[in-house]
C-alpha cells in the first residue's frame, strides 16, 4: 500500500509541477523552481483543505517565500485550477 501512495504521489506531483509551471511565474525558471509550492498544495489537498485555506497559504508562500506581489483574484484563478484538476483526480486515488 505504502508503495502504491508513494507512486501516486509521484504522479500527482510530477502533473501539478507541470500545472504550476505553466503560470510562467518566472519565465526560463528550473523545473523544480516551485517545488514547494508544489508540496503545500498536495499537502492541502490531501488535508481537504478549502478554497480559501489553500488560496490563503499558497499567496502568502508566493508573496512572502518568493517576493510577489500576487493579488487576490489570481491566486483565486491559481487555486480553482488546481482544485478542479485535483478532483478531477480523485477516482483514481489511492486514498
């Protein structure tokens, strides 16, 4: 079982990676720039974290780890596409 969440995980990391790094948050940016976020966000989805919760975290990260300046409305936009993909997810999940 452990194995199998461990693969899932995997996946779902390597498919969110390549959803945050579509934003060009930093153009030309390593792969592995946004990691992190990456992380806090599986964190959250995995907790059944709420919209606002998640928007909440994820812009003080980008605004406070990073240094943007992201407003609310994108941060929204951020979350509720990562929040559709995630439960689009959701019947092939592991847990």
């Amino acid at each position: 079982m452990k194995s199998k969440l461990n693969k899932e995980y995997k996946q779902l990391f390597n498919e969110l990676r390549d959803i945050i790094n579509s934003w060009e948050l930093i153009l030309d940016s390593p792969i592995d720039e946004f990691d992190s976020i990456n992380h806090l966000f599986l964190k959250l989805l995995y907790k059944d974290a709420n919209e606002v919760e998640i928007s909440r975290k994820i812009q003080f990260e980008l605004n406070n780890n990073y240094g943007f300046s992201i407003g609310d409305i994108i941060i929204k936009e951020m979350t509720i596409e990562v929040i559709e993909w995630w439960n689009n997810k959701k019947s092939y999940r592991v847990l």
